[in-house]
C-alpha cells in the first residue's frame, strides 16, 4: 500500500510538471515595448532617400520595419540608436531580409540625401534615411506622433534639434504596433523582433 501510495503521489507530480510546462510554452508572449491595440494604421506617404529617389512606404509592405526620427548632426542618442539597428540587423542574420531600418529626419534644412547617405555609410548604408521638403515630413512627424523644435546654441550659428527619441515598429501591414523607448537596449529589442517575425513570411 505505501509503495502505491508513493507511486501514486509521483505521477501527481509528474502529470503537475507536465500541466506547468505546457503553460509555460503556451503562455502569450510578452512584448517589452508600448503595444498599441488595436494596432494603428498608418498611411502612405512619399520622401526622398538618400540616394535621391522617391520612396513611399508602401514599397516596404510584407516588410516589419523600424522607424526612428533623429538627424545627422545628433551628438548623442541618434548615433547610439543607429548603432544598436546595427547590432539588431547583424545578429538577425538570415532573417534580416524581412525587416527594414528607417532614420526619418527632423532637420530637412541640413540634412541632405547626400549628407544622410554618408552618415549611414558609418552604420549600414542599407539603412533607409529620408529627407524631403519640411511641409512634407511635417505630415509623417505628425501621424507618428513625434514632435521636433529647433534649440539655438547661445554663442553660436549652430542649433541642436530636439526630437521624440522613441522607436516605432510596424508589422508588415504596416500597422503601427509597439513602441519603445531609445534606452531599451539592442537585445531586448531583438528578442522582441525575433518573435514578430515569426508572423512574417
């Protein structure tokens, strides 16, 4: 009777690890970012890259795609925030093909195609970098709800531009999905893109 009785109380406790790791994989994942629900629509529109040709954002549909807005002149979390897509990009390896990086400029008036394109060349010229008439960027600032306004420097001609410093992530519809913020870290975030594009074809 004990040896049964022990029997017994092993395969409870067999069938409860079992019970425990079945929920454990079955769990829903849980995103690291903002997660926008319902996910956001967001609608064409078209600038210029920085090799000087149209883009639309509807060429990058079926693609998952990281939005950033910064400018070249940056001193501090536009560099380190393309550094990190770099470190995303290289360790995604293979599946990098399904995912595009996009730095969408606040400062038109110095940010050139030629300027962007020679600042990516220090991080991934495949990056996107887009530029075009303020009027026009006006439009994409404000449907991603990112903001930006020109700082003077005291003594100087420069200005800095101080700018919403979050990451925006769209699914291949090209919903907006998640956000997060500029200090979340190139390894979070990659296990968190990893994971959406398991939906990704």
């Amino acid at each position: 009777m004990a040896r049964h009785k022990i029997w017994l109380s092993g395969g409870l406790i067999g069938l409860l690890l079992i019970l425990l790791g079945v929920g454990f994989v079955l769990r829903p994942y849980t995103y690291r970012g903002t997660l926008i629900e319902p996910p956001l629509p967001m609608a064409d529109f078209q600038l210029i890259d920085q090799h000087g040709a149209d883009f639309r954002l509807s060429d990058l549909k079926g693609k998952l795609v990281l939005v950033f807005f910064g400018y070249t002149y940056c001193p501090d979390i536009c560099p380190i925030t393309l550094a990190e897509f770099k470190q995303i990009k290289e360790n995604l390896a293979q599946q990098a093909d399904k995912v595009r990086f996009l730095f969408i400029t606040v400062d038109p008036q110095r940010d050139s195609p030629e300027v962007l394109a020679k600042h990516l060349q220090n991080f991934d010229p495949q990056f996107i970098g887009l530029t075009g008439p303020e009027e026009e960027l006006a439009r994409v600032w404000k449907q991603f709800g990112a903001y930006r306004e020109i700082r003077q420097v005291e003594g100087s001609q420069n200005y800095l531009v101080d700018h919403t410093v979050r990451i925006y992530v769209l699914d291949a519809e090209q919903n907006l999905i998640l956000t997060y913020s500029y200090d979340i870290g190139a390894r979070i975030l990659l296990e968190d893109i990893r994971h959406l594009l398991k939906g990704v074809r």
